[in-house]
C-alpha cells in the first residue's frame, strides 16, 4: 500500500519535472530569440501557425466568443496545453526512458518548423526553439534522474524497515536525494521564470515596430527642397504648409496597421522585368536618400473635403528601382502590393517618366514614415490619387499590363486609371463659424499636382470673381495657400473659390461624385458675420 502511494508520488514529481523543463525549454528559446531573432518565440510562431489553419467559421467563432480577447484566448489555450504536453513528457521520461526527451524533441522540431516557416524570418531562427530544445531536454534528463535516485533511496529505506537491515550506505544522511531533486527543480523552475518573463517583457519593449521605428535614425538627404521666402502664410485657420504627421489624414483598408521589421522586410519587382530583383530597406538607404515635397490627395475627397494633405517626403526614385530591374517592352502598368493584400495600378509611364517625381518614401516630415502612413517603405506619385499610386507597408511592384491585372478598387467602382483633378478649398473662416463684421482674411489652400497652381480666385456672394494672393509654390507638386482680405459686413454670404492651373484650365465647374475617378465642383460656403 506504502509503495503504491509512493509510486503515485513520484509520478506527480515526474510530471512537475516535466513542466520544468518545458518551461525552461520555452525560457532559453525566449533568451535568444532577444539575441537572434525576435520573431523565434516558440509560443508565438505556433500560435500564429494556428491562426493560420485556423478555418475562417473557427477564427469567427473566437472572435464572437472572446472578442478582442480571442489572441489571449488563444495563447491561454496554448499555454495550458503546453503545461499538459510537457507534464506528460516528464512521465513518460520517468516511466520508460528516453521517451520524454524524444516527446521534448517532436515539440521543438515542431515549433522550429512553425517558427522558419513564418514570413519575414531571419537566418539564424531556428537557433533560439533548438537551444531550448537542448536545454529542456537536459534539465530533464537530470531531473528525473535525480527523482529515479530518490525513488531507489525511498524503496530501500523502505525494503530496510521492513527486513530490518541496516541501510547500505549510512554516512549518506536521508533524504538527500530528495533534496538534491527540489533543488535542482527549484533553481531551473525559478530560473526559467525569470529569464522567460524578461526576455519576452524585453523583446515586447525593444523588439516592438514602435519602437524600432523610434530608435531608426534615417539618414542625411543628398539633396534637400529649398522652401522658397513667403511659402508659408501666417493666417489663423489657415492649413499649415506641412501637415503634421499628427494631423495627416488617413485613408486604408487595414483593419489594423501593418507592423513591418524594416530588418526583414523585403520590395520584390518582378512581373515583366528582365531580372527579378529583391531590395532590403538598407538598399533603399544606399541608393542614396532625397527631399521631395509632394501633395497627396485621396479620390474620396468631396469638394471642400479633408482628404488631402501636404508631406516632405524622404525616399529614392521609383525610376531608378525599376532600372535595377529593367522592364521589359509591352508593359504598362506597376501593379504595387501591400503586406495587407491591399493593390494599387499605376501607370507605368507616370513611373519612369524623368520629369515626374514617382517615388518610394521612407521618411515624412522629418521622422520615419509613421505607422499608419506605410512604414517602412511607401509609394507617393504627384499627381495621381491615393488609390492608384499611393500604396503604403508596400512589397511588391509587379510590371504588368492594364489588360492582365486589376487593383483593388478596380472592380469595387473606381477607375483603373485616376489623375488628380486639381481644386481649391477655402479654411477660414469655416462654414457655420459667425465672424466679426470688419477686415478679416478669408484663405485656403489649392493643389494641381504635376501641373502647378496659376492662380486662385475668390467670388462673394454675386460680386466678380477676384484673384485671391498666392504664396510662393514650393513646386507644382505642393499645394498652394492663397488668401484675400474681406471687409465683411453683417449679415450671411456666399464665399466661393476656384483655381486655373498652369497649362489655362479653369477648375471644374460642374459636380461630380467621388466615384468613379474624383470629384469636381467650385467650394461656395455659407459664412455668418456679426
Ligand atoms: N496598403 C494600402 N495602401 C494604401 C491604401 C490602402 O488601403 N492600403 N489606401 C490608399 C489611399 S485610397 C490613399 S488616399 C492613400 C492615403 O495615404 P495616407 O493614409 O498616408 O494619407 O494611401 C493609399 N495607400
Ligand atoms: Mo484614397
């Protein structure tokens, strides 16, 4: 009865070695994954190898069930069944040697598999999940032998007592096998604790893309844009020249932003190009890195709309990327890829055309490009909407034909094909805003990207149209504040604006919806003065 009991004890211990050493399994392969490769935590790349699997009815299940919980559903369930797994191996090793290894050992394989199959990953990751296997696997070998020579001391103890012959070795005190099993599994418990919670506590804080965008230093342009003396007006309300990052707007359809290691991320151009070719974000940065202040405008803007911002871009030529892979004859169209899936058609010819600034931008306003704005490597081509030119976390550029392929918004309402059609908006004073009768400004900004700002004119209530004082371009592809003093008197009046760009044209009088191609119409808002 004694001995089954006891039997049964050790079989608990056996199973707590177990967890032990898959702990400290997962602890070394935390440690190094610090050192290595960020991306190689054995827990995580399986875990994100079951999301992968996952059937769609499955991931909606969780997410209906666990909400935005259902990631740490999924790693609690995980971890419990590692908890499990590796009780089952310490058994095994104490029951029938080496079986527990060899279980530890199927496990590391496996999470090796999960990890150097996952995108983006490093040389050197299956380094961490093979030393934890190997550290595990010890820990384990050590500590069930310590359980099996406290066994053999427990049964002797007890085959003494029972025959009543004096113990074999007398000097060894009791119970030090016992000791010497709990000490080792105190130590590798505790240790595999400490260093597993830090590791991973340190890669969150360091390895996060935050804050790999936040320590990245990009360096010096070779060359910078000049903004010209009276660029900039200094009116209140008035759009600020450069958008601040900050206030930037955002248009995507990434239902969370995209976090890309800038380490491991890769541009492929392929499609109709004599060589594929692959570019590192350090290939980007050794080509060399450029000013450019350009005016993006997104196709959903409304008359009057705040989908259009201004940015100093910091990146290389889209002209020069292509060279590297030489487009073949017959193509037409860069189908740009995003890690989301997200695509855009752009024009070939707006690509490599010497006079029009197409580029791949890495930095805005001074910073990396932020998160949400396409980090670490984006399009931004004057002159032609968001939807078409503009694709942000891009990775891929294939040359290709408007007859082959087909963007993202090509089949939901939107043309292939969307140069920006330039206008004009008023900022101040803003619709429904009761201004005080007397001078005050009313100014705004206008964009005719790759074609330039001519001239801007204001018209109130059924006066003549007025030609509203422009600042000083940057260039034709920065959009242009404007303004115009107004004696405003009491009452309720109409301001309108409108602009002629550079090659003559009159803004587009007539309205037109955002779909398919961008909207038109002259702003003309209703202001209170008091
Ligand atoms: N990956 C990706 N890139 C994208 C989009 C997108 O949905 N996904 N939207 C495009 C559109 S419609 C516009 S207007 C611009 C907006 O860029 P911003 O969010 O930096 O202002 O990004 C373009 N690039
Ligand atoms: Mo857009």
């Amino acid at each position: 009865m004694a001995q089954r009991r006891s039997g049964k004890r050790f079989i608990a211990w056996a199973a707590l070695a177990g967890v032990i050493s898959g702990a400290v399994f997962l602890a070394v392969a935390e440690l190094f994954a610090l050192i290595f490769a960020r991306t190689a935590s054995p827990i995580l790349a399986v875990g994100g190898f079951v999301i992968d699997i996952v059937p769609q009815p499955f991931k909606e299940f969780a997410i209906a069930t666990f909400g935005e919980y259902d990631k740490i559903a999924l790693l609690a369930g995980l971890g419990l069944a590692v908890v499990i797994a590796s009780a089952i191996a310490g058994v095994l090793q104490l029951v029938k040697a080496p079986l527990g290894v060899i279980a530890l050992v199927i496990a590391g394989v496996l999470s090796t598999a999960a990890i150097v199959t996952r995108a983006g990953v490093t040389p050197l990751a299956f380094l961490p999940p093979v030393l934890g296997t190997i550290v595990g696997s010890l820990i384990l070998v050590l500590l069930v032998r310590r359980l099996r020579a406290w066994r053999a001391a427990a049964a002797a103890t007890a085959d003494d007592s029972a025959s009543g012959v004096v113990p074999e070795n007398p000097a060894a005190p009791k119970g030090i096998d016992r000791r010497r099993f709990f000490a080792l599994a105190a130590i590798a418990g505790v240790s595999a604790v400490v260093v597993g919670v830090a590791s991973r506590a340190v890669t969150m804080a360091v390895g996060s893309v935050e804050s790999i965008r936040n320590a990245l230093k990009l360096p010096a342009p070779k060359s910078t844009v000049t903004v010209p003396q009276g660029a900039e007006l200094d009116i209140k309300g008035l759009s600020e020249l450069f958008t601040p990052n900050k206030d930037f707007y955002r248009v995507d359809t990434a239902l969370t932003v995209p976090t890309i290691d800038p380490e491991t991320w890769r541009l492929v151009i392929d499609g109709m190009v004599d060589q594929r070719v692959e570019l590192s974000f350090q290939d980007i940065l050794d080509m060399g890195l450029d000013e450019y202040a350009i005016t993006l405008t997104c196709v959903s803007n409304e008359v009057g709309g705040e989908l259009v911002g201004n940015a100093m871009w910091l990146g290389v030529p889209l002209r020069d990327v292509l060279k590297k892979a030489g487009v073949k004859s017959g193509a037409d169209m860069v189908l740009s890829k995003s890690v989301d899936g997200y695509t855009a058609s752009t024009p070939l010819a707006a690509l490599i055309d010497d006079n029009l600034d197409a580029i791949l931008a890495v930095g805005m306003n001074g910073e990396p490009l932020p998160l949400e704005h396409g980090f670490p490597v984006r399009m931004v081509v004057p002159g032609l909407y968001g939807y078409v030119s503009a694709t942000k976390w891009l990775t891929e550029l294939k040359v290709t034909t408007f007859a082959d392929d087909e963007a993202y918004w090509t089949p939901r309402g939107y043309s292939a094909e969307a140069p920006i059609k330039f206008s004009s908006r008023l900022d101040t004073p803003s619709i429904g805003e009761a201004v005080p009768a007397g001078k005050i400004p009313i100014a705004g900004v206008a964009w005719a990207q790759s074609v330039g700002i001519e001239r801007v004119e204001v018209k109130i209530d059924e006066g003549d149209w007025m030609p509203a004082t422009m600042s000083t371009p940057i260039n034709d592809d920065t959009w242009v504040q404007w303004f115009m003093e107004w004696d405003a008197t009491p009452g309720t009046h109409y301001v309108a604006v409108r602009a002629v760009n550079k090659n003559g044209d009159l803004q587009i009088e007539e309205r037109a919806p955002i779909a398919p191609d961008g909207s038109t119409g002259w702003q003309r808002s209703l202001i209170r003065v008091t």
